[in-house]
DNA sequence: TTATATGCAAACGCTTTGCATCACG
DNA sequence: CGTGATGCAAAGCGTTTGCATATAA
C-alpha cells in the first residue's frame, strides 16, 4: 500500500476508457497512474501538482476534463468533505457503496451498502417521499492513525 | 407551510443568536426571517436576493456573516447537493439527524438518525476505523411533487 | 481529413477579506 | 469611547470555457 505506481489499478482505469470509446492518451494515462497511486482521496489541484512533478507538461483543464471523465465511468467519485471542499476517491465501479475516509491520513474504503436500502425504505414509507438517490458519507481514523496516536 | 414569515421559528432563531452573545441586528433580524420562511433549502444568493427585495440595503458579506453564525449554532446547516453546490436549510440544533431534500421543490424534511447508529457501529468493528462523523443525505421527490407529476 | 484531445489564459461563480463607517453597549 | 456589525469593492479560490493548435483514428 505504498505510494507506488499500481500497474493493475492503473490498466483497469484505461480499459474503462477506452471501453467507454475515449482514447487513452498518454495525458489520461498519466492522470490514471496518479489516481491508481493515490493513497487516499485527492483534489484536483494535489493531481496537477504531482502530474507537473513527474515533468509532464499538463494543463489544469486536462486534469479537470479527465476527472469528469472518470466521474462518468464511476471509476472515481466525488466528496464533498466536511470542510466543504471537494475531493476524489478511487472507487469500484461496479457495486453500489459509501466511503469511509480517515480524517488523519486521508486514507479510504469503499463501504458496502449493507442495510442500508431497507432503512432507507422504511424512510420513505414514513415521510411519503419517493427517495431516488442516498449519500452516506463516514468519517473518522484508520487503524493505522489510530495505532499512531497511541505509539506517541 | 405558505411562503410567510413564521414568527416564533424567527425568534427561536433570534434568541439562539441572543444566547450565544450576538447581537440581534436589524440584519441579523431580517436574515432570521428569511431562513425562517424559507420553504426547503436555499442558497446564499437566493437570501441575498429576498432580501434586497424585501427594499433593505443589506451585503452579501453580511448574508454571508449570518449564515455562518448560524451554521456554528446549528440554526441551520449547510448542504452539499449533487450538482456540488452548496445550500443551507433549517434545522433542529438539538438533535442529530439528516435531510431528505426534494429534488423537484428543494423543500426538505429532517430525518431522525434511527437505526443509523447501529449499522455505523458495525461498520466501524468490521473496517477497524474509529468512526467520528457521519453524514446521510436523502435525494427524492416529495408527495407534492409526486402528486403534481400525476396530475399532468 | 475529420473528430478528438490539449494547453493556455481568460472568464466564471461563489465566498471571503480589507477597510472605512456606523451602531450599540 | 471601545467593541462589534455593516457595506462596498476587491481579492481569492476552485472550476469551466473559448479558441487555436496538435494528435489520433
């Protein structure tokens, strides 16, 4: 779980593309690689910074637009922190689920739904509302932030 | 639930600043009025905007102002909606619980947190994660709005 | 050769800030 | 008087867009 590059993750993230009929250029290759090695959630800005160190001419916008694309495909999803600011997660497209983030190390994990659905119907029958569309969003501190804590 | 000013959710919101050791400013005053009259969530410049309407001179630094004090009173809370705007609504400061946002008319019902607690702490054994925060947002179509859709 | 993707810079929308003024305690 | 509140305009920040260029099918 280093920070190193994924080479599964990353080609998992192209075929998405390309399966989706974009082109995997190497702009959305590279943005592919920074997601799949991202340790945790990440923004926009934080992707640009890391794309331009690894010496790759890129512009904001094709970070931007390659996000969007990605948001699409449900390879990454978008959070909205506490703080109010937005990140993005690496996530697995093909099931539905929520994201547990830690606070600390920005580290997360994907949350399968579980239960929820039959609480969420019960929710609906009471308040009448047709509900089409839930968050959940979990935050708190990872084992391994925890261990820290404890260690000093 | 007409769009008129509700007088004593306009005090309650008063006195919460009163309490807290704000001054209840003509402003202060008029913003309560607006939140409390507020069908559903709104956004900043939709308050703004009432406001100026209202044929009072108030900024949009002191809109702002306001709804930050009373977001930090728990008077109201901040929404992140799908679109990934931002949009407040009123709410019960004492008691935790969630929103169920109508996507057609932006009203909202708060939700009580119920058998969330449980499921959130299954969660935190499974992953290990020391949870601290959570946050469920419901998306739907109110009966009202559902009701209208049938008319048509 | 036609559609797609890119970089850049400017535009954008929302929110915050600096600062001079005003009101309240 | 001194602190707190306000309006205004400007700055800030994250994101999007227009457009000319470059690249891929």
């Amino acid at each position: 779980m280093r920070p190193g590059i994924n080479a599964t993750q990353t080609e998992r993230i192209i075929q998405a593309l390309e399966r989706a009929g974009y082109q995997a250029t190497p702009n959305r290759r590279l943005v592919a690689e920074l997601v799949a090695s991202a340790d945790g959630h990440f923004t926009a800005a934080h992707l640009l910074d890391r794309g331009r160190r690894e010496r790759v001419t890129i512009g904001r916008a094709t970070v931007f637009r390659a996000l969007d694309l990605l948001t699409t495909l449900r390879v990454v999803e978008r959070l909205d922190l506490p703080s109010g600011s937005h990140a993005y997660v690496l996530c697995d497209p093909d099931e539905h689920h929520h994201h547990l983030i830690c606070s600390s190390c920005g580290r997360s994990e994907d949350v399968a739904d579980g239960e929820l659905p039959a609480l969420i119907e019960r929710i609906g029958r009471r308040s009448g509302y047709r509900i089409e569309a839930h968050r959940l969003e979990l935050f708190g501190t990872c084992p391994r932030c925890a261990g820290a804590e404890a260690d000093r």
